[in-house]
C-alpha cells in the first residue's frame, strides 16, 4: 500500500471500506439509526468511515463522512492525497489536531489547523490535493480530524467551483459553564456561522465536562450524531466514541456527558432526490458521473499548480454509480 518512503494516504478521496455495521446495542426511542462505522488501518493513519452505509446514505446534505485518525507522524512522514477531481458536491475539511496543506485548480493554496474550515465546492468540476507541508513533516505531528462531503441542490451542481476558508477565529462558539460549541455551519445555541452552504445545513464541533448536559433542539429536519471521544448518554443509554447516531426527525433530545465528551452534531434539509456516488463523483444523474469519468481518463480536468506532477488514476473495478432508496450506494 505504501511503495514509497512517503506514507501514501489516498484515502481522503477513496479507499475499499467496507459499508458499517449496525452496532448490537439496541437502538433509543430518539435514535432511528446507530451506525458503528468500520475501520481500516492503513499504515500510519487508521479511517472510519460512516456514511454512506447499507443503514444509511445521507443525513441533510451530507453523504459522505469519514474520520481521520488520531495519528502519529514521525519525522520525514505525513499524507500524499495526490491530486483527484470531484464534481458536483461540495467538501468540508475540519482538524482536531494537525496541519494539512490543500492545494485546488483555482490556484489555491491553503493551510488548515485545528477549529478552522476549508469549504471547497466542486460545481461543474474542480481538482485538489491534500498533503503535509514540508515544515511538518520535519517537524513530525499528530493528525486528527474528519473530511465531510455534502451533495449539492440540482440546480448548483453545475456551478462554477469555489474555495471558502475560515479561521477558527472567524467561526462563532458559545462557551459557557462546562458546554463548548463552535459552530461550523447553520444556526444552534444562539449562534449564526458564517459559512455560506449550498443548502440548509446544520455542522457544529460540541466539548461538554463530565456531568453536563446540552439540548438538541428539532429546528433541523434531518439530524445525526458522531461521537469523538469520552462517552455520551441519551434517554439512559451510553455511546462511546466513534459512532453515528441518527436522531428521529421532529424530536428534541438532550445529551449527558458521562465523562468529559466531545461529538459532532450535523444534518439539515434532505436533497430533493437521490444521489449517485463513484469514487470522488456525486451526481443526481448517474450519466454525469460517466461523463466525469471520461474527462478524467483523457486528462481534461485542470492541473493543480504547484502540484502538477502526480494524480490519482482513475480506478478499475469499483463498480458503476448506484444508488439506494432515498440516497446513495457507495460501491
């Protein structure tokens, strides 16, 4: 898997992960789904991917959600996500400990660290990278964090594609006796983010001390959890980290912290119809996707600058865009 002296990390764009399983603790009244996403090691970083799963494909806009580690980088280490197209989707990037340098066909060149967000949408079509920079991997480091993907409205798939970064800085966070919530996208806990969606979307990175307790109110339709690290308790039943739950639409739930916790909330509006997804291509027509594939293969996407001499292949035997009631099937 890794040829080089460099630690290839392709998977931010695509790995083989096998679809989750559904997790054997009994599902609560307020959770329609609980997802216990698999993971694979691969090598120096190790990746869970939850969505898109046989249980579910989407929450809201998101269609694709995967966690990144923690890992530990010694020096002369670090991720080579090569160059590799998407369209129609848009890509969000958030860290709880590291640096990744991003490089995109718009010329580019962005750093993210922890609390900040980078918000590439794809439109009719955009190619990036994702690496460590030299400085760290002199330096050696730890990376933690997630990559989101989000489907885009019919309507703004063939956009022109854009690059958005806000600084942990910029984005709001309510901090107030033992509960921490910065908000990454949408509107919570009397905070507005900043970030400029496609569509209704709700993204908020949520730290409560031991004890402490926080409401999740109904205001989105579609709603889910990640638990990151300590443990969560709902209607008298724990999560440890590393699972999604899918909360029942239109019910409002509170959430305990058992010992010092953090998760993710997000979800918002449903698309207005099913999605199909190959490799980095998310679609509402499956003949788009064909027609990304080709243009890939003959080399008519743009070149990164900076970045332009590797890329990823197209890959061969993944199977053809598919999709499930109401959403994806990530083959």
């Amino acid at each position: 898997m890794f040829p080089e002296s460099e630690t290839r990390t392709d998977t931010m764009s695509y790995s083989p992960i096998p679809d989750p399983k559904l997790g054997d603790r009994d599902t609560v009244n307020a959770i329609e789904t609980l997802i216990v996403p698999r993971a694979v090691d691969l090598g120096d970083m190790e990746v869970r991917r939850a969505l898109p799963s046989t249980q579910r494909q989407m929450v809201g806009p998101f269609i694709f959600f995967d966690q990144m580690g923690p890992a530990e980088f010694l020096t002369d280490r670090g991720i080579d996500v090569r160059p590799h197209p998407h369209i129609n989707l848009a890509t969000l990037t958030y860290l709880f400990e590291g640096e990744i340098l991003h490089r995109d066909s718009l010329g580019t060149e962005q750093a993210i660290r922890p609390g900040a967000v980078n918000w590439m949408k794809a439109g009719q079509g955009i190619v990036h990278s994702e690496r460590t920079s030299d400085e760290k991997r002199k330096q050696g480091q730890r990376l933690f964090g997630l990559q989101t993907w989000m489907a885009l409205p019919e309507a703004d798939e063939e956009s022109d594609p854009e690059f958005i970064h806000h600084g942990a800085e910029d984005l709001p966070v309510f901090d107030s006796d033992g509960i921490k919530a910065r908000l990454i996208a949408g509107e919570a806990f009397g905070e507005r983010s900043s970030l400029r969606t496609a569509s209704e979307t709700l993204y908020g990175d949520i730290e409560l001390q031991a004890g402490r307790q926080v409401p999740i109110d109904a205001t989105y339709e579609e709603r889910a959890l990640y638990t990151i690290s300590g443990e969560i308790e709902i209607a008298g039943d724990s999560f440890p980290p590393g699972q999604l739950l899918v909360l029942r639409p239109g019910d409002a739930i509170t959430v305990r912290a058992t010992s010092t916790a953090r998760f993710m909330l997000f979800g918002g509006a449903p698309m207005g119809g099913p999605r199909y997804i190959w490799w980095n291509f998310v679609s509402s027509r499956p003949e788009r996707i064909e027609a990304a594939k080709e243009e890939w293969a003959r080399g008519r996407f743009e070149t990164v600058p900076g970045d332009e001499a590797e890329f990823i292949p197209l890959p061969e035997n993944i199977g053809k865009p598919r999709r499930a009631t109401g959403g994806v099937y990530y083959p």
